[in-house]
C-alpha cells in the first residue's frame, strides 16, 4: 500500500532555525523538566546565556513552575518569541526534516526532527491511537503547562518519540540522503555534542516507505486500527498539553481548516528504540517532609501502606539482595541505605509497586515528591534531614511496546531515556500561527 505521511500520523514542518552567527553552545539548552530540584543549574544555564539569544528565553524551566515569578516569566517568554521572529534571529527554513546525531557520556544516536499529529495521538486510559503514551498521564499536571502553550507564537520540543524498527530502516539510511549541515556544537553543562542536517521533503520519500511498511507490520502484530506505530520515550506531559490545547482549539476552527491548522501538530524528534545510544535509566524518587518527619519515619510509613495493601515488606540492612518473587528498593535517608523488600508485589515492575504506596503516602500527609535522574543527584538531596529517597533499577527498554500494547500506560516517570544531560537539547522552533 502507498502511504501518505498524514496516515502514518506525521507531517514534514517548515522548521525555524537562528541565523547564521549564532552561537549554538547558548542557543540550545536542556529540556525544562530536568533539574527540577536543582536550582544551581538553572543558574549556571543564566551565567553562560548571557544577553546572548537563547532558548533558555523560550521557555519556562519547571524549576519555577508555582513560584512567585512564574507569570512574569511567561510574559517574558511570549516578549521574547516575539522580537525573535520579528528581528530575523529566528528563520524558517523550507519544508523539511532535520537529521540529529547527538553524542554525550560516551553514547551516540541518531533522531529525526518531524511533526506528529496530535490527533493521531490519544493519552487516556486503553487508547489505541497510532502514537501511545508509555506512561499515564497525570491530567493536574497539564493545566500550568497549558498557561505556557496557550497563545505562544513558537513550539520548541524536547519531545522523543520511538518508533519500533529493528531492521533500521528509516532513519538510520538518512545518513546517505545528502542534505545541508545546519548545526555542530558543543552543549553546555555536560551535555556532549550535536550536530544537525538539514533534508528538504523531496529527500525524505525512501523514510516515508520504510514508515509505511512499519504501520502495515503494526497493523498485523497488533490488528487492524489498531497499530501502534509510535510511543513516547520522552516528554508525554508536553505533548498531551498540546494536545489539550488542539482539542480546545478545534471546536473554534472548521473542519475543512483542521486539516492544516499549526497547531494540530507538535514538533519532536522521532528515535529508533533498537538504536545501541539508546539507554533507558531508571527514574528514582524523592520524598520531601518540609521538616515534618525524618528519612526513617517517612521508610517506615511507605513501608506500612505497602502492607495495608496487602503486600508482604520490611525493611533489610544495606545490600540485601531479592529472592523469587521480591524487589528490593534501596531506600535512602540522613546519610543511612536500608532496603524495602516487598514479598509477592502486586505489580510486574518495582516502580509500579512502590508508586501506589508514595501516591498515598504523599495524600495522607501531604509530603512532596519529585522525580530524579541519576544515582548521585538523588543520594545528594536524601542526605539532608526530612528526605527521604528510593533508588529503582532501570527497565528493558525492549520491554516497551509489548507491555504498552499489552497493559496500556505504564506507572508514571517508570523509564528515563538516559541521564538528565541526554535529555534533549532545545534548537528548533516551529511557528504555531
């Protein structure tokens, strides 16, 4: 069968680049839901911009999400996208795609910058929409992030999408389509090196084919409207705010202007699962008390509601090890390691099991969670006294579409796609008027 990109739930973007003179190494700055309990990075991000045009102007880094300068902070945002576009920094290229390979902590992969239709995608509960969340989505969180999405002139995406491709089929033969190199840089604060090519819609045929053969193979592994052709990898609360914002929209546009209005699409960058740069980390979780209880107290309540819950737990010294049917979740606090081993969990993944005993324990006594990337970065914040932290183990990342087209949406923040500096990395833009 001939596909179209628009079946396949994906459009080529006219994207927006800064002009020739910048410096990318300012330009481009991490995804804004990292470091959200690190305000010492975003400072540094502040010292390195400088006055220099940047993205870390673009956006709103999560970090500040709720604090006093939040508003102030989005008008600045919506000034600032504005003098972009108006002053010639940013520039629209033709319709096309651009070619990533991105190198940090000795791992390299390769990513395609396009536009998923956001009606191809669905982040409710048992959706099977072409694009699959991979982990559930938490509706209170979109609202704030919907205050940033709402009237902006520019999308940028931190957004990766995977797609299942074994065979490498299509984005790995993109590095033999030609194309203009578009950017080469260095990335701040550790985060390696990327480079960008430029491939005009013309060249991108032999992709759309190679796509097109990954929906048939879908459509007979998982059935007929049913196919599961992308799933989230990264940024699945980005990209389900804009989708409630083109739901929102929509009932205000015709349908016969639906079909090319900018913001039925989001721009990310599509990555191929099988891709050896890939890694998937776990994400740890900490628990803050605000000084209400200590790291201890804090273990041993998670460890009560787990049993409430009729799971079999305790608390074991440091380096115990699990047995059949165990998970043993190191549990850090006030410089001490214990392990929460759970007998017979009641779900298939630690994170699940451990996340339903924090979701209840953070309602009952109205502690605060936060979700962290990287071992060093949680053992930092479980040190000091009223935290408490719980160290998870990573996931197989080839576990991925079978169980979110078996079980749906996994427990959310189970995987992370590498550490918090390869996350992706802001660059592009793309107009959304």
């Amino acid at each position: 069968m001939n596909h179209t990109w628009e079946r396949l739930g994906l459009k080529i973007p006219n994207i927006m680049l800064p002009g020739k003179g910048t410096d990318y190494g300012k330009w481009a700055v991490v995804a804004c839901d990292q470091y959200t309990s690190d305000p010492a990075y975003w400072q540094k991000a502040e010292e390195l911009v400088g006055d220099a045009p940047s993205t870390l102007r673009l956006m709103l880094p999560e970090y500040y999400l709720g604090k006093s300068t939040e508003e102030q902070r989005i008008r600045e945002i919506r000034k600032t996208m504005k003098a972009y576009v108006e002053e010639g920094i940013l520039k629209t290229l033709p319709k096309g795609c651009i070619l990533v390979k991105r190198s940090v902590e000795g791992r390299s992969r390769l990513g395609l910058v396009i536009s998923v239709d956001l009606d191809a995608f669905d982040y409710q509960a048992g959706a099977v929409s072409l694009i699959r969340s991979t982990e559930k989505t938490i509706v209170e969180r979109i609202p704030p992030r919907l205050k940033i999405r709402k009237g902006a002139m520019l999308e940028l995406p931190h957004i990766l999408i995977l797609i299942d491709d074994p065979d490498r089929t299509v984005i790995e033969p993109l590095q033999d389509a030609g194309g203009e190199a578009v950017y080469d840089t260095d990335l701040m604060l550790g985060g390696g090196h990327v480079t960008g090519t430029f491939l005009a819609e013309e060249q991108m045929g032999g992709a759309l084919a190679a796509m097109g053969a990954l929906f048939d193979k879908a459509e007979e592994t998982y059935g007929t409207g049913k196919a599961m052709l992308m799933a989230m990898g990264d940024g699945n609360h980005s990209l389900a705010t804009a989708k409630a914002n083109w739901e929102e929209i929509k009932k205000t546009v015709p349908e016969e202007e639906r079909a090319n209005h900018p913001c039925r699409y989001a721009l990310c960058e599509l990555e191929n699962i099988h891709e050896e740069g890939i890694v998937f980390e776990p994400i740890h979780r900490i628990l803050f008390s605000e000084g209400r209880a200590c790291g201890a107290m804090m273990a041993e309540e998670t460890l009560s509601i787990l049993k409430d819950q009729n799971q079999d737990a305790c608390i074991a010294p440091q380096g115990t090890k699990a047995g059949e049917h165990q998970y043993a979740i190191p549990v850090l606090y006030g410089g001490e390691e214990k392990v929460l081993l759970i007998d017979h969990p009641s779900s298939g993944i630690e994170v699940g099991a451990l996340q339903n005993a924090l979701d209840l324990l953070i309602q009952q006594k109205g502690y605060r969670i936060d979700y962290i990337h990287g071992e060093e970065a949680l053992r930092n914040l479980a040190a000091k006294d009223g935290n408490a932290g719980f160290l998870l183990p990573p996931m197989d990342k080839h576990r991925l579409f079978p169980a979110v087209a078996a079980d749906g949406a996994l427990p959310r923040k189970t995987f992370s796609m590498g550490e918090a500096v390869e996350k992706r990395y802001y660059i592009e833009a793309r107009s959304l008027v």
